[in-house]
C-alpha cells in the first residue's frame, strides 16, 4: 500500500499575526448575496488557517485547498503603498485590487 502524506501548511509568521488584529471588519451590506457567500467563505477560511487547523479540516469546512487559502493569507497581508495599512479582510472581498496596476 502507498503511504499518504499529510500536507502540512505553514505557520503564519508572527509579524502578520500582530498586525492580524487591525484588520477592519467589512461592511457586508454592499456586497449582492453572491459576493457576500464567497467572502464570508474565504473569511472562515483564514480564521482556521490561524488557528492552525490542518489542511485537510479547512477543506471539508471551507472547500478551499492548502494553495488557495497561502494565497489569500498573502493577500491579506499585503500592505497598500498608499497608505501604509495592511488590506486585511478588504482583500478577500471578491474582485477587489490588492494591487495597483503601474505600467
């Protein structure tokens, strides 16, 4: 029989866990109920990633993959070069702009 690994996710460094706890909630009222549902998903998502939750219970709760759910806590963790501030939960919200494009 072949031996099935476990996929271990990465812990989120310490600096972002600080800053974790600025993030502004999101006025959800703004979003149509499809939006909404996706955001709230990719939110609960996040929440488990930093509670350590393994890779595996994230997917059965949330339907997202180990890969997808680094992504969004890198989206998260960038900093707008406006203003300085971390996007937090703003960038989860469903085809918002993390970055700005420059040409």
């Amino acid at each position: 029989m072949a031996e099935v690994t476990q996929q271990k996710q990465p812990e989120p460094a310490k600096t972002d866990r600080v800053e974790e706890g600025s993030w502004q909630d999101i006025d959800e009222s703004a979003m149509n109920l499809g939006q909404r549902c996706v955001y709230r998903n990719r939110k609960r998502a996040i929440e488990l990633y930093r509670k350590g939750c393994s890779p595996q219970e994230i997917f059965r709760i949330t339907g997202m993959g180990p890969g997808m759910v680094s992504r969004m806590w890198k989206k998260c963790c960038t900093k707008d070069p406006e203003t300085g501030s971390v996007k937090g939960y703003q960038a989860l919200v469903p085809k918002s702009k993390v970055k700005s494009f420059i040409r």
